[in-house]
C-alpha cells in the first residue's frame, strides 16, 4: 500500500469519527 493511498483514509476517519461519535453520543441520549 502506498502512502497516497493511506493518507486520504487517515484524514478522512480523523475528520468523520468526532461527527460520529458526536451523531451516536445525540442518538443515545434520545
């Protein structure tokens, strides 16, 4: 695997876990 193929998945989880621990954090606590 070569680092221009890993960087972009390691920007995007860095960006898209905080919403996502954000979006399951609001569901539980409906």
């Amino acid at each position: 695997m070569s680092t221009s193929k890993v960087a972009p998945h390691i920007l995007y989880f860095r960006f898209a876990k905080p919403k996502t621990f954000r979006f399951l954090g609001m569901s539980s606590e409906l």
